[in-house]
C-alpha cells in the first residue's frame, strides 16, 4: 500500500483527510492521477497550477526525499511508498 | 487591547482573521499580519517611545500579541548599535554601524521571534511548543518555553556544533537529532506538529513569528535617531528576516515615519546559498540546495520557506545579494572581533565578508550609511577555529620560560 500523508492545511484538497493509503505502483503523476479521481477537482485546483506542474507552495516528498530532487513529477512509486505533501514553509 | 487587524496572503491577497493559521487557506503560500495602522499612529509617538520598558514590546501596537500576561519576560531587544568606526577604516566605509544581536538573552536575534510566538501560543493554551532549528532558534525556543513553563521539542540536524544541541537540553527541552540536513528536520518536525497538535514557531506560528524580527528595523531606526540607514546587510537562512525587516519598514511609512527604504543586502555562505542563485536568476525562485556545505551552519537551508519573499524585498529596495565562500566568512568574524570586539557567529562574518566585496566591487559606496546585522554569538561555534587556531602547549610558571614562549622582550 501506498501511504499519501497531507498536513493538515494541504488536507483541505481531500475533504480533511491526512492519511490515505492506496494500492498503487508507477510514477507520481500517475498516483495523483488516482487520487484526483477519487477526491475530484478540488484537489486538482488546490495542488496542481493550470498547466500540470505543481503548485509552489506544495512540497511533495516521496520516501522523504524532495520530489524536485528525484524526478519530479516522474517520480517512481514503488508499492509500499510514502508520500508527503506539505506546505512549503522551510527554515527559520 | 491590540491593533492586529488579520492576516494577509502574501500570494494571493487572501485575507483572515488572526487565528491559528499556518498558510493561505486558499493557495498555501505565506501569511503576514496587518494592523489597524490609523489606530497605531495614534500612540505610536517619537516622544512616547523614549519611555517605554527596554525590550522588544515597546513596539507593543505593530506586534500581534493581545493579551499581555501572554508575554514571556526574558528582556529581548533594545541590544547596543555600535558605531564601528575602526571597522570603517579597515573596509572604507564612512559610517558602519553594528547592531549587535549576540547580547539577547540566548545570545542571537532569534529570542524576537520567538517572543511572539510563544505569547500566541499561552494566548490560545497550546500544550507544548518547539522549532525546527539550524541551532540558535533552538535555544530561544527552549529558553522562552522554560520560563513559560511549556514542554519543549527541538528537531535539529544531529551533526550540528555540539554547544547548539546542548543548550537547548540545558533548558530542559527534548532535543531530536535528526539524521539528515536541517530541511529533513523540518520536514518531519512539520509532520510531528501537525500530528500532535503543538505550535512549533517557525512552522504553525511562523505568520506570528515573523513579526518579532522587524523589531531588528525598529530598534536601529530609533537608535539613529529616527532615521533608516541607507544600506542594511542581513545573513539569509530561510530568508524570513529580511523579509520581515522590509515589512517593518513598509509599516513605518505608512504610519509616515520614514519614506525611502533601506537597500536590503542579503548574504549567505556560497556553500548554501539558494537565496542568491535565485536573485541573480531571471525567475526570482530560490534554487534549491540539496547538500548544503559551510562554516555557516546556522544559515545552511537547503530550501529557504522564504526565500522567494526575500528575493522581491531585496529587489524593491535596490540592495543586492551576495555569497562570500567560509575563509573570507571567517576572516570577517575574525575582522569584527579585533576591529570592534565584538565575537559574532560565521553568520555576522558573513555580513562582514559581503560588506568587504560590495566595497571592492563597487556594490556599496563609502558614502553610504551601513547597518551590519550581527545575529549571533561566536561562544555557540567554537569548532570552527579547530584549524586556525593550533592547541597552545603548557608554558611552565617562570619568566625564562615566559620569555622564551613569548619570544624576548617586546619594546613599544
Ligand atoms: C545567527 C543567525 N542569523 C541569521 C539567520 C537567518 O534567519 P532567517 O532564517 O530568518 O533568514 C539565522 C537563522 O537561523 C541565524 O541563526
Ligand atoms: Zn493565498
């Protein structure tokens, strides 16, 4: 099982759930591909801008590994990964 | 009584009331306070604020704190500004001026924003507080919640300067040594927050937070007689207080205080320094760094929260941004102490060290009136002098040997 964490400010895109796990493999695009057909257009408009990259102010961490490090929205997503979308608020 | 009108989006534009809210409900980017600046105009007075108490609160009216028993007294702020006269000659520069945050009372700036965010956090009863810290944030917090008397939880780097993971403890705090850079702290500090239910300042207070770092702004236009320098140099971390220094000025014009800003100069350490690869790129985004590497550990944040908020106050000012590499970071701290006898962090070396380029490139004029921010003490980083300054041998307690160790006699 996948496990998708969101903070709870970024949870708003999943009608206030922070923990959802979902039998999934492949890239990140395709898992959130899933999760938007399960939670709909508002977690499309809330986490992605119009042209399908990543809202800025979303962090998305796969294994705990920034996604911007890995492969972006190509990213791989073994079966029992856990994905993080937080809010961008780093530091100090 | 207070004069906090909301929050504001930085983004967006978005606005809300002044809850506990860490980002835009609407687009997730920063939040900053907004007051009721018409109110604060009438008892924010030149002539009133000479007899105020000597701490950060004398800015009461421009800090969000309602309820005033909230407040945790530790005696923050109001540090010397120094005119550096020795160090202008040294860097030819007519007027420097250094405001010397190592004196708060857990020896960096960091005790401003932390006394407002932890008078939120007694104002709305949260259970415990804590931080994601590069170091110095983390013996504020630990400090202010052990007066507060609040359980306090650190999430720093584990490879961290020793000193800056033990004083927290000293405070009674729980320190978690994370394995990884100080942004896989805070990823998973985030997480634990929000699990539990804690205000951790710099992230779920972090609109709160904020505001106690403009007083920096404050303090240096009062002490040069109610006039903004023409140049302020500020080390960059995640980039917040640059960031609330242009809001403090934006605050002081609009009560009609000031007119022109400041040029706000950010630097950090070239071994880390998303901030300023971003300004000199067209898209003004920070660029990430994975694997930060420097002397300047408490600036090291490989993905500055606010570094894009930065990066506009940087260039709305005209100041500029600046990566000095560790040696000329540690010739600066080495240059202030002896200069001016005050012991900084690399941090206020770095500022040291971007004041010396900016005159070699022309960036800075001599004529130009410059405030250096001096964020941290140089007591919190000893280890790195293991390698310029050698162990000293016993000498044993005779004058042969004192003369010999010394070299003969010195004349003059
Ligand atoms: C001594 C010192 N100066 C400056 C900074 C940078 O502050 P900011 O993260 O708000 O940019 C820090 C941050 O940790 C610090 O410890
Ligand atoms: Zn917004």
């Amino acid at each position: 099982m996948v496990r998708l964490v969101l903070a709870s400010p970024i949870a708003v895109a999943t009608r206030g759930e922070r923990e959802i796990e979902i039998e999934f493999e492949g890239t990140l695009r395709g898992l959130f591909d899933l999760v938007t057909n399960r939670y709909g257009k508002p977690f499309q408009q809330r986490i992605f801008e119009g042209d399908g990259a990543l809202k800025r102010f979303v962090n998305v961490y796969v294994n705990g590994e920034d996604a911007r490090y890995l492969r972006g929205l190509d990213t791989p997503i073994p079966r029992d990964a856990t994905v993080d979308l937080l809010p961008a608020i780093a530091g100090g | 009584m207070g004069y906090v009108r909301g929050l504001r989006c930085r983004a967006c534009g978005a606005e809300f009331p002044a809850v506990q809210l860490a980002v835009c409900e609407s687009c997730f980017g920063p939040l900053e306070v907004t007051y009721e600046l018409s109110a604060v105009r009438d008892s924010f007075r030149r002539a009133d604020l000479a007899e105020r108490p000597r701490d950060l609160w004398r800015y009461r009216e421009l800090l969000p704190v309602l309820d005033e028993s909230a407040r945790v007294d530790l005696a923050v702020g109001c540090t010397p500004l120094r005119r550096a006269a020795d160090l202008g000659e040294a860097l030819d520069v007519r007027e420097i001026w250094v405001k010397d945050d190592t004196v708060n009372p857990t020896y960096s700036f960091k005790d401003r924003p932390v006394a407002v965010a932890v008078a939120k956090a007694r104002e709305w009863d949260l259970p415990a507080i804590g931080c994601a810290s590069t170091g110095n944030l983390a013996a504020a917090t630990a400090a202010a919640a052990a007066k507060a008397h609040l359980p306090c939880y650190v999430f720093a780097p584990a490879s961290l300067e020793p000193a800056k993971l033990l004083v927290p403890r000293i405070f009674g705090a729980t320190v978690v040594p994370i394995e990884g850079t100080y942004d896989d702290a805070n990823r998973i500090a985030l997480l634990t927050a929000d699990r539990r239910g804690w205000g951790f300042v710099n992230i779920n207070l972090r609109p709160y937070y904020a505001e106690g770092s403009k007083t920096l702004l404050f303090e240096t236009w009062e002490q040069l007689g109610f006039e903004l320098p023409d140049v302020i140099v500020v080390p960059l971390g995640s980039g917040l207080l640059l960031t609330s220094l242009e809001k403090g000025f934006r605050e002081l014009r609009e009560l009609g205080e000031v007119a022109d800003p400041p040029r706000l100069v950010g630097t950090q350490a070239a071994g880390c320094a998303p901030i300023v690869q971003g300004f000199e790129s067209p898209d003004g985004r920070p660029k990430p760094v994975r694997r930060p590497e420097t002397v300047a550990e408490s600036l090291a944040i490989g993905d500055p929260g606010s570094g894009f908020e930065a990066i506009q106050a940087m260039r709305a000012t005209r100041g500029f941004a600046d990566a000095p590499n560790d040696p000329d970071i540690l010739d600066g701290v080495r240059l202030l102490a002896r200069a001016e006898g005050v012991f900084t962090e690399p941090a206020g070396g770095t500022t040291v060290a971007t004041l010396r380029r900016a005159r070699e490139d022309g960036r800075i004029d001599r004529d130009e009136r410059v405030v250096l921010l001096i964020t941290g003490s140089g007591l919190k980083t000893p280890a790195v002098w293991r390698d310029a300054f050698q162990p000293l041998a016993p000498v044993p307690p005779n004058s042969a040997a004192v003369d010999a160790y010394l070299g003969g006699l010195h004349h003059g």
